[in-house]
C-alpha cells in the first residue's frame, strides 16, 4: 500500500491544474500535492496605484487553484482506497 501511495504522490507532483480569476487575469498553476508551480500575471492589471486589487486577484486564483489541486488528489487517493477495498472518505489521505 505504501508504495502504491508514493507512486501516486509522484504522479500527483507532475500533474498540474490551473484556475484563474479576474476572467484570467491571474492564473495560478498548482500540482496535485498542493504546490503552487506557477503564477500567470496579465501586464494590465498590474496597477502601482490598485496594488490590493491583484493581491486579491493573485489569492483569488491560488485559492482556487488549491482547490481544484485536493480535488484531484482525493480523486487519485480514492482510486487507491477503493481498490483495496476501503471506503472513498474525501481527504483521508491529504
């Protein structure tokens, strides 16, 4: 079983999900283990006078990029627990 889980963590750290904000402003690039690999930041909203607007456009994104990161890797942990026989409970293992 744990060499099963290390090989899905290392297939989790090349996978790369991404979410935005702003209407892709911002795009935040995340791996299935919850890193944050990348940051997308489009020129025109980089504002010297409205600096709080991408700081919460930038948090907007990586936010929903964790998101979609833990869904997919309690996807790939369920695939695991339910071919052993285990029941699928969301965030049993991260």
């Amino acid at each position: 079983m744990m060499k099963q889980q290390e090989k899905i963590q290392e297939e989790l750290r090349e996978r790369v999900v991404d979410a935005d904000a702003g209407g892709g402003m911002v795009t935040a690039f995340v791996n299935g283990t919850g890193e944050v690999v990348k940051l997308s930041i489009q020129p025109e909203v980089i504002d010297p006078e409205d600096s709080e607007m991408l700081e919460d456009l930038v948090l907007a994104a990586v936010n929903a990029g964790m998101a979609k990161a833990k869904e997919l890797r309690d996807k790939e942990m369920g695939k695991m627990a339910g071919g052993m026989g285990m029941p699928n409970i969301p965030g049993l293992f991260g």
